[in-house]
C-alpha cells in the first residue's frame, strides 16, 4: 500500500474519516450505528467510521472546537 500523508492530512482537516480509514488505510465499512453519549448534560451521536479487527473508529463532530 503506498501512503500518501498529505491526502491523508486533507481528509482530515475536511473530517472526511470514512474515506481516510477506508480508502487509504484499507479498513473495512462501519459495523455500528450511531451512538448517544451525554457530556455535561448535553447529548452528541457518535459515528463510527471504519473498522478493523475488532477495533472500531468514532468520530464525533460539534464536541469542541481544539484550537
């Protein structure tokens, strides 16, 4: 497989992280569906995004804004 980081990086600054697991990592589609979770009394769905192996990626958008 050859890595290209700065298609990577672009992926993820445009929070595509489907796309990034998937075609350029070469996991497999998301298994889960989506998922509430409470934080300060204030409910966010977290995505799954890909999987591999049993290990699952998440992703939550509108958490915080990491500056």
């Amino acid at each position: 497989m050859n890595f290209k980081s700065g298609e990577a990086f672009e992926l993820i600054d445009e929070g595509r992280f489907t796309d990034l697991f998937m075609r350029l990592l070469g996991w497999s589609r998301p298994d889960l569906g989506p998922i509430e979770v409470v934080i300060d009394d204030k409910t966010y769905v977290i995505t799954n995004v890909a999987a591999y192996r049993g290990v699952r990626v998440f992703s939550c958008h509108g958490y915080r804004d990491w500056e």
